[in-house]
C-alpha cells in the first residue's frame, strides 16, 4: 500500500501557505499579524486566521519552525524557521528556480529574468 | 469586539488546538480587524470551516499525518458510521420487501432468494463484527470511567440510552397495536398506524445515530493499545467486506426482481408512496442510496485503516 504522507522536504507549490511563511520568517522571527503583512507585502497573498495557523501547525509538527520565547504579550508569540526548515525551504526554492528556468527558456527569455522578474 | 468575542469564535476548534494556538489565533483576529466592528461572515464561514477541520485531523479522520494509532482510531471509526447507515438502509430495505418472495414468479426466482438471503446474512455478521468490537473496547471504557472520565461521555450515553429507551417502548406499543389490526390496515389501510409505524422508525433511526455519537465519543476518549487498535481495524476490514457484500446482494435482488417481477417492485413496494410505478420506488432508492453512501464512508475509513495497519504504534513514519 503506497504511503500518502508527503515527503520530509515536500512544502507543496510556491503560493501554498508553508512556503509564503517559512519564505517571511526566512527574514527573522515574526508572531502571526506579522506573518500575514508580510507575506501579503511580498507575495499579494491574503492568508487567512485558519489557514495561516493551520500552516503554522503542521510546519511546527514537522520541525520546519519553532516558537520563540514569549516576551510580555503571550498572546502573540512570534515563530522562527529551524535548520531543517531552512533545508526544505531551500529544495522547495531549487524547484522552484528549476521550472522559471525551464519556463523562461522556452519563452526565449532566458538571461532576462532576473530575481526581480522579467525586465521591460 | 471583545477579546472573548474573538474567543467565542474559536469554538470550532478541538479543545487541544484551542489551548495551543486559540489565544494567538484571537489575537492574530483581534489585530486584523481593530477598526471594523464584527469579524466578517466570510472569515467566520472560512474558520469554522478550518475549525472542522482540525477537528477531523484531531480525531484521525482526515489527513496523513498523525501517528499510525490515531489513523487507525480515525479509520475505524468512520467504518463504524458507515455501518450506522446501512443499518437504516437494512431497515428501510427489509421493510420494503417483506413478503416478496410470496409475490414474486419463480422464474429467476434463486438469484433474487440468493441475493436476499447474502444481505440478511452480510447484517447479521456485520452486527456480530459491531458487537464484538464493543466487546473488545469495554474494559477499556470500564477504566476509562472508574478513573473519573464519566463527565466528559455522560451526555451523548445518556441522550443514547434515552433514545434507545424511546425507541423500545414506542416498538413495543407497535407490535401490539400490529397485533389488533388486519393486513390490509397495517398496509396503507389504516392511516394513522401509518403515521405511528413513521414516527417510531424516524425515533429507531435518531436512537441509532445517537448511539453511533456516544459510541464515537467514547472511542475517540478511551485508551487503547496499538495491538487493540489494529485488532479494531481488522474487524473495520472486515465490516466493510460484509457491506460490499450486502451492496452486491441488493443490486442482484432489485435486478432480478426488476426483470422478474417488475409489478412487485411498481406496486407492492412503498405503497401508498408517491412515485411508487416504477421499478425503482423511492423507498428502495433511498435503501440503496444509503447502502452506497455509508459504503463510500466505509472504504475511506478502510483506507486510512490499510495504509496505518503495518506502520508502528506511536510515531509518525
């Protein structure tokens, strides 16, 4: 019987809420209201209560990120990426450059793209 | 909004979830909407959706990755409200074709007695396999409960036992209330023993979900070793063999009958129903459309199951 269970590293495609947020907390530790301002800021995503903390979760069950310690407000408790979850951040982004490499060399537009995107 | 305003709104979630993430979460709400006045529908459509969620996860129904025993729990259990609706199914169904045999031309006569006879027997295994899970999981509960965890399942046995008391009664007052009349008022003949027979199945059928939920409810609370739990699987395997089988069984009786005997099927079955001239009357629609939804219920739990069985006990592999 194959497993279902997704790979160690698998974070799922590059606008799916586990990369949005190991990609801001890649940045430094950041409490939820944080995350969501940031990844709307450099991703355009709008993740909501329940979908960024039941991201948050399963990223926590799996060692990707870690709570910090709570400072005077308990009640926002920032979050910082793990060493494992810097190595699956770091696969998820190699397959990521992988297909906008395949993708601008089939547009003819490789050498173009740059990390800021395609230039006018 | 008050702060036990954006609480409230967690409510959705399991009790474990709360207590970790639901302050954070009614912060995180709390900073998102300081200026507006409510929380919008959507966002509390969308949370009591994630809230459900969790709680599906939680109790191992959905998702892959809790440990094996909590898959396996989950697994079972959703087998276990499969069979909750094949019971209805089986009731409806014996219901519907009480006599058929005497109804019915001899022609392709064994096909349809063969059929009939597999789904008696698929229930009557199916019950044993249902009971004896109970067998194996009451020393459990017997802990459970002398340890003080009575509170928490008090309710859902008690509404259970209630509806169950009901239901027996009501059955009681049937059978002899049966007794007094002739064939053709307990058929139709008699309207207000109709409207009885309705109202003791639809209290049958709310006695038999509520028994499902406490059953549910103490299953999910009690302690149960790896080896127990795959011994319950086991048994889900097989309960979903025997609805399999009971499935098959009603397709080849209905066949049969629908080539064979199509007036017993148009006239005889659900009588004094609307939309009875057909070979495929609503009652014996809605037995099979409950066969085949508790049986979907069934294999997704047989999944999960089959995928935990060989796995290890605690750890997620």
């Amino acid at each position: 019987m194959p497993r279902r269970t997704a790979p160690k590293g698998d974070l799922g495609r590059s606008n799916e809420p586990p990369v949005l947020i190991l990609t801001s907390l890649a940045a430094g530790p950041k409490h939820g209201y944080a995350l969501t301002k940031d990844i709307e800021e450099f991703a355009g995503v709008n993740l909501g209560p329940g979908t960024l903390y039941g991201a948050i979760a399963r990223l926590e069950e799996r060692g990707f990120i870690a709570p910090e310690p709570v400072g005077s407000d308990a009640r926002r408790r920032p979050y910082r990426i793990t060493g494992e979850g810097r190595v699956a951040l770091e696969a998820a982004v190699r397959e990521m450059r992988t297909l906008a490499d395949v993708g601008a060399s089939r547009l003819g537009i490789a050498g173009r793209v740059s990390a800021g995107g395609v230039p006018a | 909004m008050t702060v036990e305003g954006y609480e409230h709104l967690m409510r959705w979630y399991p009790t474990q979830w709360r207590e970790r993430y639901g302050d954070e979460m009614a912060a995180l709400l709390e900073d998102t909407y300081a200026t507006a006045s409510e929380v919008p529908l959507r966002q509390r459509v969308r949370l009591a959706w994630s809230g459900l969620g969790e709680r599906a996860r939680s109790a191992g129904l959905a998702g892959w990755s809790q440990s094996p025993d909590v898959r396996l729990r989950g697994g079972s259990l959703l087998v276990l409200s499969g069979w909750a609706f094949f019971v209805v199914a089986g009731a409806i169904f014996a219901k519907s074709a009480d006599h058929w045999s005497t109804q019915s031309p001899p022609s392709g006569h064994w096909v349809a007695t063969g059929g009939f006879n597999v789904v008696g027997a698929a229930a009557g295994a199916g019950s044993l396999i249902v009971l004896l899970a109970a067998v194996v999981v009451l020393p459990s509960f017997v802990r459970y409960v002398s340890s003080g965890g009575w509170r928490e399942v008090s309710r859902p046995i008690v509404v259970a036992l209630t509806a169950v008391l009901a239901s027996a009664v009501l059955f009681v007052v049937l059978v002899a209330w049966a007794h007094s009349l002739n064939g053709h008022q307990r058929n139709g003949g008699l309207p207000i023993y109709g409207w009885f027979f309705v109202l003791v199945s639809l209290v049958f059928f709310a006695a038999l979900a509520c028994g499902t939920v406490a059953a549910v409810a103490v299953a999910c609370r009690v302690e149960l070793s790896h080896r127990m739990l795959q011994a319950l699987g086991i048994m889900a395997i097989a309960l979903v063999g025997v609805m399999a089988l009971a499935v098959v069984s009603l397709v080849a009786w209905w066949a049969s009958e629908a080539l064979h005997a199509p007036g017993f099927l148009a006239q005889v079955i659900g009588n004094g129903m609307p939309f009875q001239s057909s070979v495929a009357p609503p009652t014996l629609l809605a037995s099979g459309i409950l066969m085949v939804f508790g049986l979907a219920l069934g294999v997704s739990g047989l999944v999960r199951v089959v995928g935990s069985l060989g796995a290890g006990g605690g750890a997620v592999a």
